[in-house]
C-alpha cells in the first residue's frame, strides 16, 4: 500500500462519504424501479389468472406464461437494486477502512520523532 498523509486520507474519506450519499439516491431509485415492476407484474398475472377459462391449476400456469417479459421486468429491477445495495455496502466499507488508515497515520505522526532520543 503507498504511503499516505493526514490530508489524502481526509480527502479520501470526504469522497466516499459524497459516493455514499449518492449511492442512498441510487439505492431509493433502484427499489422504487423495483417495486414497480414487482407491481406491475402482480397485477398481469392476476389479468391472466382471471381471464383463463379452466381449473384453478391451469389458470396459475397460463397466467406464468403471459407474463413472462413482466416478471423478467422485475427481476432485472430486482437484480438492479441488489447491485446498488451491494455497491453501498462495499462503499460503506471502504470508509471503515479509510478511517482505520486514518487513525494508523494519525498515531504514527504522533509517534514520529520520539526516537531514542539522545
């Protein structure tokens, strides 16, 4: 890992910090893409199910079948979401690691110079 002083670090942590706030704004949009979709979905399936003539069994599945580009809809918002949430979590880890980095060259710089002393 390269050397870093106080003032990298503290711009380093003030740009994850900005990421992370941005990444709330990404996370809100994905999970309401999501929830959407997942809507939008719930309410073609019940249009299927309701307009297939037959028993209850086969409406279930005729309803699966015209629904297919719906639910994939909401899967890829779904998959969407999870990406966003993963990016903030690692974000949110990065900063823990940066302000670890932080106190580590904060205590050095306390320490440097306090040698043998002679």
């Amino acid at each position: 890992m390269p050397e870093h002083n106080p003032v990298q670090i503290e711009q380093s942590i003030r740009e994850c910090a900005n990421r992370i706030a941005k990444g709330v704004t990404v996370c809100a949009n994905a999970y309401s893409a999501y929830l959407a979709a997942d809507h939008e979905y719930d309410q073609a399936f019940a249009r299927a199910y309701l307009a297939h003539e037959g028993p209850a069994h086969e409406k279930k599945y005729a309803a699966e079948l015209a629904t297919t580009e719906q639910r994939h809809k909401r899967d890829l918002a779904d998959a969407a979401y999870r990406y966003a949430d993963r990016q903030a979590r690692a974000l949110e880890a990065e900063l823990r690691a940066w302000q670890s980095v932080g106190a580590s060259v904060r205590q050095m710089y306390a320490v440097a110079g306090r040698g043998d002393g002679a």
